[in-house]
C-alpha cells in the first residue's frame, strides 16, 4: 500500500533500531526527575523521531506525544484533542531498565492515533530483529527483520483455551495491589510494557494487565485488533476504543490511564478476570 504516514513510520523505527544497538553496550544510563532511567539512545532516538516528523507537525491537526517531551502534557486537553486529527505517540525506548542492564527484551514503539483510534502501529525488537505493526490494512509480525532472509507473516485473530500450559503476563508493581490464582495459569513478568502488548498477538501468552502512558500501547494498538484481542478495563470491562481525556490521570504523571486493563480476547477475559483479587 502508499501511505506516506506509514512509510515514514517505517523509516524511523528502523533507524531507531540502529541507535538503540549501537549504544547497548555502553547507554550512558541516568535517572530523570521522578527516578525513572533514561539513557542516551532515548534520547537520540526521540529526535531523530522530532526530526523525521517535523514536515508533519507543520499541519493542522498533527502532534507528536513522546515519553521524553517533558511538556506533552500539553495536549492533554479535551478541545485540542477535539482539533487534532492525527497523534504521533512514541516511546523512544521501552524497557529501559532492560536495555541498559543489556537484557534483549527491550522495544521501540510508534503508534499513528487517527480520529482519536488506533490507525498504524510499530514495535521493534532490535536484539530479537523481531517486528510487530500494523500498515493500517493488516498487521504482521517479522522475524530478521529489515534483513534480506526476514521472514513475514500475518497477525490474525487469536484466541487461546487457558490451561496449564497458559502464561499471562502481569507488571512488576502487580503485587503491590493483587493476588493471583495460579490454579490453572501461570505467570511472568518481562518488565516491558511493549512485551506485554505484542506477545500474546502471535499466542507467547494468553493475555497480560497493564496501566500504562500511551505512548506505550499506542504502537501495539491496532496490532492488537488485528488478533482478535482488545484493551479491556479491569474495573468496568469497558473496552478502550478512541482516545479520551477522561481516561487519563490529569495531575503528576500525565497521559497515564487511569485504571488497570487487561489484554485479551473477550472470551478469556472473564476468565483472566476472575484470577485476579485485590489485596
């Protein structure tokens, strides 16, 4: 297909995946205000996503939401959002406690929010050479990616019988808040949140919970969709469709949802629902 918007996307992940390899041994690690890591391939990365889309930004309706815009929330706004057609969300380097402490599960994510719903979406594994997106027609998943013997295939719905054998995927802070019943279920915690969301696309787990930003889930969005599977509240089992404000917390910690969901098809998510207690 042609699609200026998705070819540039493609564009930028792949050089993103360039930066984040050629710093892995050596990523300069440090903690930003609210003791969170960054490290310097975030922030080439996040200009070279500025840089690439700058022709973009210059039109009506066009933003970008990057974790390192210490000023995105800005658009956090019910009458900009009302004027905006087009959201760029990227997370430079998801999983950077992984990446710096050269783990391989780390991923870059960039998502397209058209109309205020999910359009396009890329994650890149760089050390696994493994792609997940969506061109806004279909979604697949690439393993060698953007190598001459990579080898492609297409994300079509999925929809798992739990068993023993089932793995779902929770946070690192899900037991500060729930219990787990592992009669039927087990669980891992990969401390990534684009692992979270692709995995169980290609049936690496039966579902995961998260309470993420946006620019974490904005890339896996509309891959999601294509298998079969959606953002399901965990409070209310109101599916997450369209973006808005109401959903976010407004205060410290902006573009953050507001409430745990759960990844899942719908017939799991009764199931996976059930499994999880307050504490």
């Amino acid at each position: 297909m042609t699609n200026e918007y998705w070819d540039r996307i493609l564009q930028i992940i792949k050089e993103a995946g360039q930066i984040a390899l050629r710093y892995r041994d050596d990523s300069a690690p440090d903690f930003k205000p609210d003791k969170s890591i960054i490290t310097q391939a975030d922030k080439d990365i996040s200009r070279l996503a500025q840089e690439h889309l700058k022709d973009f930004l210059k039109r009506p309706g066009h933003i970008l939401i990057d974790e390192e815009d210490q000023d995105a929330g800005r658009y956090l706004n019910a009458e900009v959002l009302k004027n905006t057609s087009y959201i760029f969300a990227i997370d430079p380097i998801d999983g950077t406690r992984a990446y710096a402490n050269r783990w391989p599960h780390f991923g870059i994510s960039i998502g397209v929010i058209k109309d205020l719903k999910p359009w396009l979406g890329a994650v890149y594994f760089p050390v696994l050479r493994e792609l997940f997106y969506c061109d806004g027609d279909k979604s697949y998943f690439v393993q060698n990616a953007f190598n001459k013997n990579e080898i492609k295939r297409p994300i079509t719905p999925i929809d798992q019988t739990i068993n023993k054998l089932s793995i779902f995927l929770l946070t690192d802070s899900f037991f500060k808040r729930f219990e787990w019943d592992f009669t039927d279920c087990h669980i891992m915690i990969p401390a990534c949140a684009v692992v979270d969301l692709c995995w169980p696309t290609i049936g690496r787990a039966c579902g995961a919970i998260m309470k993420s930003y946006l620019w974490d889930f904005a890339g896996s969005w509309p891959i999601l969709h294509s298998a079969g599977l959606a953002l399901r509240s965990l409070a209310s089992d109101k599916e997450l469709r369209e973006i808005h404000v109401d959903d976010f917390v407004k205060e410290k910690t902006l573009w953050k949802l507001k409430e745990h969901y759960i990844i899942s098809s719908a017939r799991n998510f009764p199931i996976l629902k059930n499994k999880i207690k307050s504490r």
